[in-house]
C-alpha cells in the first residue's frame, strides 16, 4: 500500500475516535462542573485543555475559563485543531483523498457527519443541548468503527485504520487517567484514603466502563481498582490493554519491512501490560507509570509514521 | 436549399432509421413514470456512487454531477466499422508523425507541413528528440472528436493525444444503463464496452522498457481537487493498480520507485494524467509540485515508461490538425477514410481576412484551447464578443483557427418538456500498443440546452451510452 494512502487511513481512523474522545471527556467536565465542589472547579475545568495540550491556545482564544467558553472551544471552534469540529473536519478529508479505497457506506458516514455538524447551531451545543451534541459525536464514532469493521476487506486499509483507532483510544485512556490521578490524588498517601467517590464514578463513566466495573469488580469504587479497570483489564475495550492487544494484532497483520522499530515497541509494551501487577505500578507511582506509557505511546506513533507512512 | 441537422434517429420523411427502431418501439411502449422514475434512480446512484467532476472556477473544489441521458446514442455496426477504420488510420499516422518529427523530421524536409510550425511549437518536446520508445507509440491513449454534418457524414473536429478524459463515464454510463434497463439489453445486441479496463492495461504493459519482465503500472494524477480526479481514481480501481501522486513517486539509482508501508518499489510505466509541463520540476516548471524530480532523465534512460510520452501536444495542436490528411497521404500513402473539418488558420493572410470578415457565421478557436474554454461561437455570440475576440485575433493572428458553424447530428434526449433532439458527438478511444485496440463506440456528449452546440461537461454537456448494434 501506498505509503501516503496508510497515512490517510491511519490519521482519518485517529480523527474520528479523538473527536469520541473528545466528546466523552467534555460529558464528564460537564457532569463534574455542574454537580462538584465550586474548590475543583477550575481544576475540573482545565483537565479537558491539558489532557488535549491546548491551555496556550485557549488562552488565546477566551479571556475566562467557565463551561460554555469552555465547549464552545473544544466542540466547534474551527480554529482549535483538536476540536471536535476539526477533527470531524479531517476525518472526512482524509477520508475524501483515499475514498476509492474505502467502502461508500464508510465514506457516507463521514460525509454525512460533517454535513450534520456544520449545520449544528452554536447556541445549541454551548447551552442545553451539550449532552445530546456528545452522544451524537459518540454515535457518529461508534457508526463509522462499526461500518468500517463491517464492510471493508481485511488488508492494509483496515489494518491501518485499526492501528489509528487504537493507539488514539490508548493515548487518551493513558491522558484522562493521568489528569485525572493528578488532580484528584495530589500524594501517594492519598491513594485510597480520601477518595471522591464522585469523581472516580465520573471517570469511569467517561470511559463507558461504569457498569463494568460493578461487574467485574462487584466492589465499592477503589482508585487501585479504577487504575486496574483502566489499565490492565483486557476485558474492558477502553484500557490500555485491550488497546494494545487490537494495536498488536494491527501491526501482525501489517506485512513487515527491514525498519522494524515500531513493532518492536509495540510487543515491549504489550508485553509490559500483560505482565505487571496494579500493585507495582503504585509502588512505583501511577503518574510516573502513566508518564512513561504516554511517552510510549508518542515514541510509537512517530515510529509508525516512520516506518510505514513516511515524512511527517 | 438550407438543411437542417442530422437527425440520428429519424430519416428526412419521419420514419424511424431501422438501427433505431428497437429503441423507438421501447419509448413508445414504455409509460412516461417508469422512465421518469428510472431517471431520477439514475441520479440518485450517480449521486451515490460519487461520479463527479471538479468544475474550475466554481467556488474552489465544488464538485457536480455530469448530466446523465438514459437515452442511448445508437450506431448500426457497419458505421462503426468504417469509422474504426479511419480512426485506427488516423492514429497511426498521428503517432508516425510523432516519432517523425522527434527522428528524421522527413515530412518537414519533403515540405508536407511548415518547418516551423512543428519546430516552434510551444508542445514539440526538444527533450524527446532521438528517444526511442517502444513499438514506436507516443500517444498510446487517444480521443479522437467526431461529429455529423448535415448529410449524416462523420468528420473529425480535433484529435486530443494528450492526457483525453471521458472513458469512465462511458464505462459507467453503461453500466448504468444495463441497472436501469436491462430488457433494452434484451431487444438487440449491444456491442460490449465492459472489457476497456483490461486492453488499456494491456496497452500500458506494451509500453514498459523491454527489459520489465513483469511491469509494474500506476497511473499519475495531480489530485483529488483535479476536475477529472474521478476518472483517474476510477481507472486505477478497475485495472488494480496504485493511483499515485507526485510526492509517492521519487527517483533513485535510475529507476522510479514508489513510497509504500513496505519500501520503495519500482514502478516501470506511469499512465499519467498531468501535463508535460508539470511532469518533473527538474526539467520543466519548476514551480511544479505536482511531478517527480528527475523523471525525465530516467525516462530518458529508457527505465521507465510514460503514457503518453512527452510532447505528444505537437500532434494535436489546433494549428496541426489541418495537416492530418497529408499526414496520412505521406506515412501510409492511403487516402483518409475520415475527412477533416474545413479550417481557416489565421496565420495565413488570407485566411485571417476572410476570418475576420466571418467572425459572425464562424467558430473561432485557440490552437492550444481545449475544454470549450477559448473559444467564440459566431452565430450566437453578441457583437460586442465578436469584437473582444476580433482584437484578440489581430493581436496574435497565429494562436487561431477558424471553422464554419457545424450543425452536429441530434440524438432524442430527455428534457424537461420531454424527449427533443439535442446535439451529440462522439469521442471514440483508441488504444496503441503491440496492436491498436478500441471498444465500439466511445463517449457521446450531448449539448442539453436547446440550440446549443457546446458539449463539454465543464459548460453544461451531459453523456449519452453509446451502442453499437448489430
């Protein structure tokens, strides 16, 4: 496969799951601002612009930091390049550049996605209309995953598409978490003592593994557990490790070449998430675990991009 | 005594032409709301399948829908015989003229055509002088413009030995037509056009540098935004090779190769679809972001191959085209099976005068125009057009031609008032490689408002399927 048309899947299938990403951490500031405690609320308010790195850029753009500005910027400003809108925007442009290689139910989907949210007013998304604009975008996500894993021929288009899904879906479970951590858990002596349990419940709800952890867990919310959940649990679609057991398959599957870097990254980390305990990576410390995943994960796109889908 | 124009399907006393009959007794027995309701399917599956252009100038990137007919153009198979026959004549005096003037130059030495008109020309190709390339074939693409005068006989109007575009809406003009239709297929035997894909891929391979045992094609697009993007994608698709832009493309120890997620890998023929000027900055534009530094030296080489070749414009050229006949008389010594249309070259003195004088009755075209851009139809221009262009003529007498309004046949066509002959002509594709190939028929355009003359799909033509029938 041609090397720029991988590069088009791969950033098209990133694109659309940041833009779910995205959505699904603006529901859960939205949740945490309006019912939490008026002392977190600028924390609250910040994590969704550190998580995504753009504090500097909204800095620029808003003069105060409440939850309409807040949504207006990482929901539909044109000019934020991690918005929801941009990234519905490149999706679908990517998607436009290699559309002969796509199935037209694929194709459809994008196009017709971002028809829709150019013609969603502002007032709406910004006012009431906040969780129905998230679970549309999520929708939309979960459409296009689904349209694609059903409909396009298994060979490098899918296995790109597969391996810019997961790597974002990694990237961000790896950021919420550690914002997260990082807000909530200022010391490790902290760690489960004086947990929010409302908190940790909106974490998990962000990552639709709420349930799950009743599930799997039958327990009351423990932040060891939640990081279990999050990290190492392979049931859970969202962890790392199930990312990285869809990452893995992606790259087998990708007929190889002589620079071999990136696969070889891949396996380490795998491997690392299949064989650690929750209790080392605490012992360790979670933000200095999250840290070196996060630098990983980075290391890895990089390599992917150099390997396969050539200059940046 | 004035005639009218050609009526394709009806003979001057009414009755139906027998080629067309099949057809007209289908209209006749067919109601009106199956046929509509067949027509708006067809735009809904356009829409669908994304058979779109890019129009220029159009709020950047727009793309439209070329205008479909679901009324096939019909031509009775023993025309077409005669018209594969002039057209293979054609286009294999066109490509001896090509390796002519890059070799021997013997037609301008025998004084068959000016010396300077080849030599001069903006399109003849220095860089192509003495390259041998295989079986001798510069243009192994063609689209050769017919249409019908008044007495029904077909004439050529411009060759296009370039980059010709159109094959894909053939293609799926028929396929179309065999969705929505498929019991017309049944009433007589339509000649297949279905296996285009397969010969022009057929025709790549024969250009590949003899020493490919197994050649490697892409074809070469300058983009998505490119108003015939649809096409190259299309024919990429259907032959199962790489549709490739510039930046996938580099040269390296001689050889072209293309970036993949699994190295370099070589590639040995490039049907491209970006003007000379672009094809390697290098060489030509410098500017060019579209072609591959250093494709012209390995060209030159003989390590890759180009469809078509280099330089092929000084054959198709406006200022040319009224030399193809003796061009045919000097190479094969046959007489041409089909006829020029009568054209006035502005750079004889003569001729401009008279031009000048006829601006009104005449169509006044750029030698390097293609597209309908460029041009002036006298009779339905305003005068104060005829006289921007006449000032635009005197300024550059050489840069035009002129030719007497033609009527160009009609064909039955779906209009909004019902069905109402429109003007059509006939693009036919003729492939040269080891052999030259063609389908039978080719791409009928068809001018969809009322009196109009201009076909092409960037000024508001449709297309036609085009059958030839036994």
């Amino acid at each position: 496969m041609l090397s720029r048309v991988a590069d088009r899947i791969f950033w098209m299938s990133r694109q659309m799951e940041r833009a779910e990403n995205t959505a699904r951490i603006l529901g859960v500031t939205s949740n945490l601002v309006l019912f939490g405690t008026v002392d977190v609320q600028e924390e609250n308010l910040l994590a969704p612009l550190s998580i995504t790195g753009t504090e500097e850029l909204y800095k620029e753009r808003h003069d105060k930091l409440d939850l309409p500005a807040l949504i207006d910027f990482m929901a539909l400003d044109e000019k934020n390049p991690s918005s929801i809108y941009s990234c519905l925007k490149w999706a679908r442009e990517n998607a436009h550049a290699v559309r002969w290689l796509l199935t037209s139910e694929m194709w459809e989907t994008l196009n017709a996605t971002w028809i829709e949210v150019r013609a969603i007013p502002r007032s709406r998304v910004i006012g009431s209309g906040a969780t129905e604009f998230f679970d549309w975008v999520k929708e939309r996500s979960h459409l296009f995953r689904g349209v694609t894993y059903g409909t396009i021929v298994r060979g490098e288009a899918f296995n790109f598409s597969r391996l810019g899904t997961f790597l974002e879906r990694a990237d961000n479970t790896a950021r919420i978490l550690d914002v997260k951590y990082h807000i909530l858990l200022p010391s490790v002596e902290d760690v489960g003592g004086a947990l929010d349990y409302y908190q940790w419940a909106a974490l998990l709800r962000s990552v639709s593994s709420f349930e799950t952890y009743r599930q799997l867990y039958r327990d009351q919310i423990f932040p060891i557990k939640v990081a279990q959940l999050l990290i190492l649990e392979r049931r859970m679609p969202r962890s790392l490790a199930a990312c990285f057991d869809q990452v893995k398959e992606a790259l087998d599957r990708i007929r190889g070449q002589r620079d071999e870097s990136a696969k070889r990254l891949a396996y380490e980390l795998h491997a690392r998430l299949s064989y650690v305990d929750i209790e080392e990576v605490f012992q360790g410390g979670l933000h200095e675990y999250l840290t070196a995943v996060l630098t990983d994960i980075g290391e890895l796109g990089s390599r992917v991009q150099r390997a396969y889908l050539g200059a940046i | 005594m004035e005639r009218g124009p050609y009526d394709e399907m009806r003979a001057a006393d009414g009755a139906v032409r027998a080629h067309f009959r099949a057809l007209a007794d289908w209209l006749a027995e067919t109601p009106a709301e199956r046929v509509a309701e067949k027509r708006r399917e067809a735009d809904l599956l356009f829409h669908r399948v994304g058979i779109t252009f890019a129009v220029y100038g159009d709020n950047a990137g727009a793309e439209r829908l070329i205008p479909f007919d679901t009324i096939p153009r019909v031509i009775p198979r023993g025309e077409w015989n005669e018209l594969e026959k002039g057209l293979r004549q054609r286009v294999a005096a066109l490509n001896r003229f090509l390796h002519d003037v890059y070799h021997g130059q013997e037609i301008l030495k025998a004084g068959v055509i000016p010396a300077e008109q080849v030599l001069t020309n903006e399109a003849y190709q220095v860089a192509m002088l003495g390259l041998e390339l295989p079986n001798h074939v510069y243009s192994h693409i063609a689209g050769i413009d017919l249409v019908r005068h008044e007495d029904g006989k077909y004439h050529v109007l411009e060759d296009n030995l370039r980059t010709p575009s159109g094959v894909s809406y053939m293609l799926e003009n028929r396929k179309m037509m065999m969705r929505l239709f498929p019991e017309l297929f049944a009433r007589q035997h339509v000649h297949p056009v279905e296996h285009y894909p397969g010969l022009l891929l057929e025709t790549l391979r024969a250009a590949a540098p003899p020493a490919a045992r197994d050649p490697v094609v892409a074809v070469l697009t300058p983009g998505q935004h490119n108003s015939a993007y649809f096409e190259h994608a299309f024919l990429a698709q259907q032959m199962g090779v790489e549709l490739v832009e510039g930046m996938d493309l580099f040269v390296k120890d001689g050889f072209v190769h293309m970036r993949t997620t699994t190295g370099p890998q070589r590639v040995d023929v490039i049907y491209r679809r970006i003007d000379d000027a672009f094809l390697d900055p290098l060489a030509f534009r410098q500017d060019s972001l579209l072609g591959v530094p250093g494709l012209l030296s390995v060209y030159r080489a003989g390590n890759v191959a180009l469809a078509n070749a280099i330089g092929t414009g000084v054959a198709d050229d406006k200022s040319t085209y009224p030399y193809v006949p003796e061009m045919i008389r000097f190479y094969l010594h046959e007489e041409p099976i089909l006829e020029n249309v009568p054209t006035w070259q502005c750079k004889r003195a003569q001729d401009l005068e008279y031009v000048l004088e006829k601006m009104n009755e005449l169509v006044v075209k750029e030698v390097q125009g293609s597209g309908g851009y460029g041009m002036l139809i006298g009779p339905a221009a305003k005068k104060s057009e005829i006289d921007a262009f006449r000032s635009r003529i005197k300024a550059n007498p050489a840069n035009y031609i002129a030719q007497p309004t033609l009527s160009l046949s009609t064909c039955p066509t779906f209009v909004e008032s019902g069905i109402a002959p429109r003007h059509v002509d006939l693009r036919p594709f003729v492939l040269s490689g080891k052999e030259t190939k063609l389908v039978p028929g080719g791409l009928t355009r068809v001018a969809l408002q009322e009196g109009s003359l201009v076909v092409n799909s960037s000024q508001g033509g449709g297309t036609k399927d085009t059958w030839v029938v036994d």
